[in-house]
C-alpha cells in the first residue's frame, strides 16, 4: 500500500497547517493501530504535537494543530469561543431553493446507528450558515460556515433540510457518483467496467482562518479542491448545467 503524504501549508514554531487528502485518519484507529493517520505522521515529523480539532476520514482539506502547550490552549480558546472561521464546501443532492440561510438544528447521537448522529430536540445545539455557491439540475454546491463544530454537523444538517450530500452512504443514498448516473447514452466499452467519479463524501474544507498565537495577526488558509471533488463538479457543469429560460433563470 502507498504510503500517504500530507502537504504542508504553514510551518512555525508555534503552528502546522496541513491540506489534509481524503482517505487518511485524524488520529488512530481505536481497532486497528497500523493504520495511518495525521497525529503520528505529524509526531514523526515534528516530535510534540497538540491535534485541536479533526476532519474525518473521508473529508478533506485545512486542518491546523500546535506545537507546543502554549499554542494549543490559544488555538483551542478560539475553537471554544467560535472566533475561528471554518468554511466547508460541499456537493449536495438536489437543487437548493434559498440562496442564503442559517441551519440551526440540535444534533444528537444516534442510539440505533452507533458512531453516527441525528437531529434531536434534545441534542447540543448545532449551527450552520449555507450560501449556494452554483446549482446543477441535479445537485448544489454549497458553502457551510460552521459556527458550532458537532460530530458530522454540516452531513447531519444537510440531510435534515432534504438536501444530503451527494455522496453519503450514511446519512445520504449515495456510495459513489457515476458518470453513467447523468450522462445520456452512457456506453462503456466491451468488458470495461465503470469507475465512481467519486466514491467518498463530498465534503471538503476550504478554508480556516484564525489568530496566530503569537504574532496575534489573523492568518487565513485556502485548500484547493481534491482531484476527486474537482472531477465531480467537472462532470456536474458538463453534463448537469441548469436549464435557463430566456429570463436567465433556471426551471
């Protein structure tokens, strides 16, 4: 198996900022130590390390931690005061009508599903601001502004407005986006068989933006979209773009 790689975004003496790939543990599996994962890798690089907060496995992009003791209870205040912005973006099922509009629905776990989540009158508070960034017939790429930062959050709101994310198998339909899902006459050549566009969530976090520990200046990083999240938003515009009527708007 291919030994993963992380790219390093910003490295000090205070903080690292990783773009984190999708299919790589924040930190060990509880069951299975051999698999890798961000919290030893960085051990291994850099010695000391205090992991602030995670993405799971299949999610991708901006994660940050600490360096040193100092660093981590400054960045984890910011965290536990809401004054970090966490900017996600994700492909989600169906044509979101309001182009602007806060989430706020308390999230629980599940009893029947263990290690995943649901709405729930008596969970913690949850919210989310939603801003549609390009409608597809099919499909919506939003961009979710975490306020609260529960477990599966931004999946457990979307799906609870209607709208799971394209790719979900757990709180969506969805395994895996094929082509042949959307395009017209889709032939496969003799014998060939078809692979997902993607074949993991459609979730990734494209931006964390929070105050330096110690210069105090406020930083903001920008991960550009995974290749798999690039292709399905390719295949999306190609062969999913909006109707438009004469009016420019879309039917």
């Amino acid at each position: 198996m291919k030994k993963p790689t992380l790219k390093m975004m910003y490295v000090d003496d205070d903080v690292v900022v990783i773009d984190k790939p999708p299919g790589l543990l924040s930190l060990p599996d509880r069951y299975d130590r051999s698999l890798a994962n961000i919290r030893e890798m960085m051990a291994a690089e850099f010695g000391e390390i205090f992991m602030i907060h995670r993405l799971d496995k299949d999610t991708s992009g901006v994660m940050v931690m600490a360096r040193n003791a100092e660093a981590h209870k400054h960045l984890n205040d910011q965290f536990e005061f809401k004054t970090v912005s966490k900017i996600y973006h994700a492909i989600v099922s169906g044509v979101v009508d309001r182009d602007e509009f806060p989430i706020d629905i308390p999230i629980s776990p599940d009893p029947k599903r263990k290690g995943l989540m649901k709405p729930s009158a008596r969970g913690k508070e949850a919210h989310t601001d939603i801003r549609v960034i390009e409608k597809f017939r099919l499909a919506s790429l939003l961009e979710c502004r975490l306020i609260t930062g529960r477990t599966h959050q931004i999946r457990v709101h979307c799906s609870a407005i209607g709208h799971p994310l394209l790719v979900d198998p757990d709180y969506g339909k969805m395994s895996e986006f094929m082509l042949s899902s959307i395009k017209r006459k889709f032939n496969l050549a003799k014998n060939a068989v078809e692979r997902p566009i993607i074949d993991r969530v459609t979730l990734h976090a494209r931006s964390l933006a929070f105050t330096h520990p110690t210069s105090e200046k406020q930083v903001e990083f920008i991960s550009e979209y995974p290749r798999d999240f690039s292709a399905a938003l390719q295949v999306l515009r190609k062969y999913a773009a909006p109707y438009s009527s004469v009016f420019g708007e879309y039917l």
